[in-house]
C-alpha cells in the first residue's frame, strides 16, 4: 500500500509472472518433438534410423531452449527497475505474447528445415518471430530506462546506457 | 501462525496459486497453433500460403493472450485484499476454473472462424466463457469487498469503491 | 544455513514446488477437451451438437478442476509443518506423482462415461485414483505430524488433531 | 542493488526459475500417457485390457517423475550457492535443456519397451539422456564449488567436499 491507500504495483509479481511464461515456454518446447510411430520405425530400418530422420526437432528444440533462455538470463535488466505503470504492463504482455508463440515457428522450423523448397520460408518465419519479439524486448526496456522513467533512484547510470546501447 | 496456533490463510500464496494458473493457460494457447502438414503445404502450393490459411488460430491466439493478460494485470486489486475464507478460496476456484478453460473456446473459434455456417456459434460458445469468466471475477471480487469483509484495514474506501463499479 | 553451515530444508521450496505442480495438472486438464473437426460438426448437423456430444469431456474437466483445486486448499495444513527430512520429501513426491497423474484418469473417464460397457471401468480407474492420492496424502501428513514430527514448536495440538481425524 | 549500482544476480530467481522448469517437466510427461481409442478398446475386449496393454506407459511416466522429483530434490545443494555469474547462468541453462528434454525419450520408452526389437535402443537413449544429465548436473556444482568460487561465505567445507564426492 502506498500512502494513498492503493495498492502499489509491486514490480516483483510482474517479474515472477515474466519468469513462468519464460519457464513453461521453453519447457513446451518438447511437446513438439514427435516420437516415430511403429511404421515410421518399420519403414527407416530401426528406431536409431527413425530417431535420425528426425534430426531437425532435436536441432530446433535445442535452439529455441537457449534463444529463451538466454532471453530471460537477460532480463536481469529488469532488477533497475523499480515501478510499473499501465503501459510497462502492456508492452511486457506484448513481449510474454512474442515468447510464448516461439514453439509454434519453432515446430515449423522442425518440420520443414529437411524440405528443400519450404526450408527458406520456415527459416524466414522463425527469424521474423524472434525480430518481433527482440523490438517488443527493446520497447519494454527503452520505456522504462527513457528519462529514467520507471527506474530505481539509486540505478547506476552509466550501467543502464550500456544496457540501451546493447 | 497466528494467537491461536493455527496457520493464517496466507493471500499471498493464493495469489501466486492464480498468478501461475494465469501464466499456464496464457503460454498453454500456442499448442492450439497447429503446424500444416505435407500435403497441406503441398495442396496450398507452399508452406507460406498454407500458414496463411490458419490466419484464424494467430487472430484467437493473440487475442486470448492479451485477455488472459489483461485478467491477470487488473488481478492486482487483490492487492487490496488482505485475508482469505473458506468461501473467498472455493470463489476463487471457479474464477480459475473459467480462466484455465479459455484454451478450448480459443482453439474452437480459430477452427470455426472460417466457416460461415458455424462461425456464429463459435463467436458465441468464446463470448460466453468469457461472459461466464467475468461474472466470476466480479463474485470474487464483491465477495471480498463487500462491506470491506476481506480488505485490509488501511485499503482506500474511495479507490475500492472506483474498482467494483468499474 | 543452520548452525553447522549445512543448507536447512526450506519447507517454503517444498510448498511452491508442491503448488507448481498442482497449478500445471489443474491448467494442463484443458489439453484434454478436444475440438470437434468438420466431418464431426457435419455429421451431428451443426457446432452446438457436436460440441453437445462432448458433454462428459467438460463435466470430467469441472470435475478434476475442482479436485485439484480442493486438494490443493486443504494443503494449507502444511503451514503447520516446520521442518522437512528425506522421507517426508520422498512421500510429497509420491503424493505429486499422484495428483500430475489425474490428467490421464480424467481424458478417460470423459472418453467412456458415454459409453454403456466402458463406463464402469473408467469410473473405477477415476475412483482408483483419486483413493491412491487420498492415501498418499494421509501418509504425508501422517509422517510430518506423528509425534509431532515435523510439526512448527507453536502448532496448536487441539487443531493438528482435528485435521488428522478428518 | 550491490555497491557499484548494478543489480546483483539472486540466486533466488535462477532457483525459482529451475524449480519451475523441473515442476513442468514432472508435470508435463502425464501428456504422453495415451488414451486408448474405441478400435483399441474393442479389439482388446474391453477397456482395462487396452489400459493394460499400455503398461509401460505408466512405467515410463512413473520412473521419469520420480527421477526428476530426485533430481529436484538433491538440487538443494544450491543452499550452499550465494553468487552467480554468466558461466554459472549458461551451465545451469544447459542442465534445464536436459531436464526440459527427458518426457521425450520417456515417450519413446514407454512406445518401444514391448517391442523386442526396439527396446534396446530405447532404453539406451533413455539411459543416454540421463547420463548426459547427470554430467550436466555436475558440471553446474564442480563449477560453483570449485575453489569455493560461488559459495556462501559461512558454507561448511567438510558438507560441500561430500557433496562433490557423491
């Protein structure tokens, strides 16, 4: 509460609802790793052979893990801020809604990456999510460092610049 | 634990119980986000045409994220509430209940937004959950505030009372 | 750090870990309601009766909803508990094996309670599970307030007793 | 905020973050434990013959959860952790991977173990992950621990040292 008597909001519930999103986002990733049905593993000569064929699912699950991860590892910036407002709210919803759709180009990037004529467009589709999501990452941290808007007093400012100039 | 040694009722732990269910549902929607198969992309003439044929799943993915969102954002009038009953948790439990169920009126509204024949009744079966959400929400809400059962005691008259006429 | 300098069991890691994993089976029950496809709507003349014949799937998800959800209220007694040791943390994780396995009896009892000869069955596995659970949280509770065990130095014996006896 | 007005890297938040990523996980692989359809029900002559038929679903299911519950459980070693620096962030992201990973080799597990052909490459990818796991897991401790680099100040030696040798 603060001295209005409304209650203040508290920074530190949207970070733990940030680091959920983060967490069950990545850990989704791995529903979309198939296992090869009896046919599939009949047709391929053994199941190591089917697990084979299925080299792009391990490949993209491995990369979107560590895009999001490291995604969040970064979001420590966020430990300068030190209020909210309606508008930091939103922009971060934008960038929760940018991270939670990864597994989907993800899975696309799985399946069509073996594909030599739809490879360039899962590709495209993939690194155009993660632009999105990188310019709703930069829109959330330049809004709240802007003026030292939503920043905490006692912020070193020269730490908070080389975080902007990143 | 409180004058009587038995635990207090913690809000806090009850809003992180619905903080997570929020997240969980909110990240849960992209696996609505189905990836075309070979032959669709191959009946489509290309992975880009036949992704832009599920325009509808994007639309309601997007859409129930920033509503799940919004839910959760204006969840911070709990801030004003301060202890928990037997009612207020059971109360509770049917607002999540509702949230946790958004995904399948989502999922039937980016399969039927296509079709002219059933997209009314899929508008409608989504409109109604959420309809159903809201009621929910504001019986938690009245609950808690009625006659300032549940707030804390330094909570703003004037501020909860601007929140239940809202 | 408790005087020796070993790492005490912080029995709040043990209650949010147990309150993820109720959040995620309550949340993940939704994947198990499925969406009519066009030749299901077609052939019942229309969404509302296709989604009609799938009655049990959302009386089976209010259900196990509710289920957990109780479950996870009645977890409060864990407020009384203070200390934690190996045994009492392997018994937890047979009790979240159990409650994480719900999903499973529940996308069955919603698949067969339509049906006249499966019905039984699905029922049973849904009851079966559901005592398994019961028992598994006996025993943790049990173990943790035996002798007063584990119990905090100020848990009131009036009120742990009454709960034991419920 | 430490004395050069940077904010320090809490623990806390790797911990909590890592907790949730092993709760999901755990939680997650009931999603692989498949419903068995009508034609399956009817050619078994009866629906707990085709439950039984899926035993090694619910071996898979049950051996993973308790696996990772273990894992999670002796990750209480990160008591004894009181700093955090980039190497730390990336090894304890790369052991999340692993974790994150295993419901997939569980799936294939439970899929090939009654097949006497491929059941032993399933159990030695299943058997691969978890190697790989355990590595990772103590790569993140030899790191932390090695030279004292991360840990606490008051973290008793004798305790750290029978942790590493385990």
């Amino acid at each position: 509460m603060d001295e209005t008597g409304k209650p203040t909001q508290h920074t530190a519930r949207i970070e733990a609802f940030c680091d959920g999103v983060f967490a069950i986002a990545a850990t989704l990733l791995v529903l979309e790793v198939r296992v090869p049905g009896h046919d599939a593993v009949t047709a391929a000569g053994g199941l190591w052979r089917a697990l084979g064929q299925h080299w792009s699912s391990y490949a993209a699950y491995a990369l979107s893990f560590v895009v999001i991860g490291i995604m969040w590892a970064n979001h420590h910036i966020f430990g300068y801020i030190g209020r909210a407002n309606h508008t930091f709210v939103m922009l971060n919803l934008a960038l929760l809604c940018c991270v939670a759709f990864l597994p989907f180009p993800t899975a696309v990037l799985a399946q069509y990456l073996p594909s030599p004529e739809q490879r360039t467009a899962a590709a495209v589709l993939y690194g155009g999510t993660l632009t999105v999501t990188a310019v709703a990452y930069n829109a959330v941290w330049r809004y709240a460092a802007g003026g030292g808007r939503l920043l905490k007093r006692d912020a070193d400012r020269r730490s908070v610049d080389a975080v902007t100039r990143e």
